[in-house]
C-alpha cells in the first residue's frame, strides 16, 4: 500500500501562509494545541496549522489521516457554510478524516471534544485493520 503523502502537494504559498496563521492562533486553537500537542492525548501526533492540498488544517493527525478544523462565528453564514462542505468534501476525497468543532464547543467543553477525538481515532483505527 502507498503511504500517503504528507502535505497533498500543498504550494509553497499555503505554507507561507500556514507558517503566519501558527504565529496568530486562535483562543479555542490555542486550548486545543495545548491537548494534542507532544502527544499529549494518547501519544498520538498532531499537527498544527498543516498544509493539505490547496487548504490548511487546523490540526492534523497523519498517522489516522485526521483532519481537526475549528469554526468561529463566521461559519454560521450561509455562503461559509457551503465552502466549509466543498472544503470537507476535496479533503475527503483525498482521504482525509474531517473532524469540525466550534470555538465555543473547545472553550466551554474541552474534555467532550477530547472524547469525541479519541472516540474518532477508534473508528478510523478499526477501519485501518480492517483494509490490512
């Protein structure tokens, strides 16, 4: 089986631009990071900010093709929400695992989003045993 490509032939310019939006992380990505990060939940490695394609991944763990994005308010309006399912669409057809939670639901109930990511890992671990 071919491994998966690491950054889905991302441009230089989604790294540049992954590289500037590490330095300016939100509250909820901050919160987050500091859960995931150095293996923190479960030793699993997460990423932050990752190149995938013509778009970056608020988290991203390779090792289950995870992708982890969190949503502001601005994800509410109509027109966001029919980018964010073309968006979660490309990145699914690419393999990738889409996980969407909102900035509220990390500020207020970090623990439930935890589980919900561990729960998720679960699932795609079966499902990676069951295509060996």
């Amino acid at each position: 089986m071919k491994k998966p490509e690491l950054n889905y032939n991302a441009s230089p310019e989604i790294f540049r631009r992954a590289k500037e939006l590490r330095k300016n992380m939100t509250s909820a990505e901050v919160i987050l990071w500091e859960k995931l990060r150095l293996g923190r939940l479960n030793d699993l490695k997460f990423r932050r900010q990752h190149p995938a394609d013509k778009f970056i991944l608020d988290f991203y763990c390779h090792q289950f093709k995870l992708g982890i994005e969190l949503d502001g308010g601005i994800h509410e309006d109509k027109f966001q929400k029919e980018r964010d399912i073309g968006r979660t669409e490309r990145l699914e057809s690419l393999g990738i695992h889409i996980l969407r939670f909102s900035n509220e639901e990390v500020l207020k109930a970090t623990n439930t989003v935890l589980t919900k990511i561990l729960n998720e890992i679960e699932v795609l671990r079966k499902t990676l045993k069951e295509e060996k």
